[in-house]
C-alpha cells in the first residue's frame, strides 16, 4: 500500500510527530520583517500563518493515515492521472453527471496532459474507488479556482476504473470522485462535496478522530511556542518611558512652510461625512 513519505508507518505517534515537525519547520522559516509592525510581530504572525497554510497538509495525512490504517483500502497520494481527449470532449459537451457515471474510458487512450489528485482510495473487495481533492476549507477557494478542480476530477473518475486495473489493485465497477471540505467553507457545489461530517459514513470507516488528533498535535506544538514568539513584542511594549524611547523609530519631517497645506489636507481626511445639506430656493431655481 502506497505510504506518504514523511511516515514511516501510519501509527497515531507518526502522525503526532508529522504534526510536530510541521510546526517546527514553520517555525523554521526566514520571514521578512514588515516595516509596519516590526521584527518581533512580523515573524509571529508570519509562522503563525505558516501554521495554518501546513495544517491542510495535515488533513490529508491524516485522512490517507486512518484508510490505511483500516486495513480496508488501497490509499495512492498524489495520483497523476491521463487527461484523455474523450474525456476532455465529454466534459466540454456538458454531458450530465448521471451519463458520465455510466462511461469508462482507458488510460491507454490519447491524452492532452495529466492531472494529480491528492488521493485515490481503493477498496478491492468493494470493487469501488474514489478520486479526491483535498480543502481545508476554512475559507472559500477563489471561483476561478474551483471550476478546474471540479473539471480535473470528473476527467480523473472518466479513467479511475481504467486507472486502478494498471495499477494491478483489480477490478473495479463503482468509482466516485469529489472535493472533501474539510472545514466546509470552500464554497464548492454540495453535492460534489465531502465535509468532516460526512467523512466517517463515506469511507465506512473512523477517519474524523484521526485528522482531529492531527489537527490537537499541531495545536499543541503552536502553543508551546507562543510565548517564545510573542515574548519580545510584549517585551517591547512594557519597556519604561525613558527605554521605549530610545527605540528607534521612523521619523517623518515636513518643511515649515508645507505645515500648513499638510494641515489642511489631515483636516479633510479627519471631516466626518457630510450630506449634501437642503437646497435653497436660488439651487432651485438654477437647476430648473
């Protein structure tokens, strides 16, 4: 069974220390201080983010961990499927799911390029597999961005059956492919869509307490190092008086005979809103 590279086996204390090395490497990282917010606070955020963008690696590790670890299936990461012609002309005829559900095309068939899914699951016995992308999902995916993602797994489950005999993991009749949301914001279409709590039912095995341990790991090594990260800006900001002072800081001069026009400007800047006030009987007049 195809393993990711950064387990060595799919036990709950591989995925706790995957969780704590990706910490660790966005913690690792050379940030750029923003002039704005300084040194401390740049680099704080910065892992922080860091963090969170990795955390959807995560996922994925731990959704392939707990299949693999069901014993039931067959788990490939980062399928590079063909992107066949007929498939390609079946997509781009807008042929309806229900009519693609029922068409297998070969892999072997002349193809445009290749697509790569993050995971094909298969289960021999079921004669079934399935095709995914996988989202965090705490925000939504750009629209520009979703309809590809739905087009490439709709061509990869056209040669999935097709895809799986080459492979040498059998037969296989029933394939499906969809997009999980894990987090459930990403704004795909539903019904081409697996959220978190949709997981368990899907696979018919215990995938969510898996990804959920992952995801308490990575939390845990993120917070034992907070102080450490946000240390120096607190530091900084209960510095006394006369210390703080003495941080340097960037200066802006204005010539004294600009002060004034400057004035004038903020003032502008600073007005509150004002409507257009009531008309007088000479606008009336003017405007008719």
């Amino acid at each position: 069974m195809a393993k990711y590279p950064e387990l060595n086996d799919v036990s709950p204390a591989a995925l706790m220390r995957a969780a704590q090395n990706s910490v660790a490497g966005a913690l690792a990282g050379d940030f750029p201080a923003d002039p704005l917010i300084g040194l401390e606070l740049s680099r704080a955020i910065s892992c922080i983010g860091s963090v969170v963008k990795r955390h959807g690696r995560l996922i994925e590790m731990g959704i392939a961990g707990a299949l693999i670890a069901s014993d039931r299936f067959i788990v490939v990461p980062n399928a590079e499927l063909p992107l066949t012609k007929g498939a390609a002309q079946l997509l781009d005829a807008k042929n309806s799911d229900e009519n693609l559900s029922k068409i297998k095309l070969s892999v072997d068939s002349e193809a445009d390029g290749i697509v790569t899914v993050d995971l094909v699951v298969v289960d021999p016995e079921a004669g079934w597999a399935g095709a995914y992308e996988i989202k965090r999902g705490n925000g939504v995916t750009e629209h520009g961005k979703r309809r590809p993602i739905v087009r490439k797994l709709k061509a990869a489950r056209l040669v999935l059956a097709s895809y799986v005999r080459q492979l040498g993991y059998g037969h296989v009749e029933t394939v499906t492919s969809a997009v999980i949301d894990y987090c459930g914001a990403s704004g795909f279409d539903p019904n081409f869509t697996l959220t978190r709590d949709q997981l368990d039912a899907h696979f018919g095995v215990p995938v969510v307490a898996t990804v959920d341990a992952v995801t308490a790991a990575a939390r845990s090594a993120l917070e034992a190092e907070l102080p450490a990260l946000f240390g120096p800006v607190f530091d900084r900001m209960t510095l006394p008086n006369h210390e703080a002072a003495a941080v340097p800081t960037a200066a802006i001069t204005i010539p004294a005979e600009e002060a004034p026009k400057h004035a004038a400007v903020l003032r502008t800047l600073a007005a509150p809103p004002t409507g257009p006030g009531k008309r007088s009987a000479r606008d009336l007049q003017t405007r008719h």
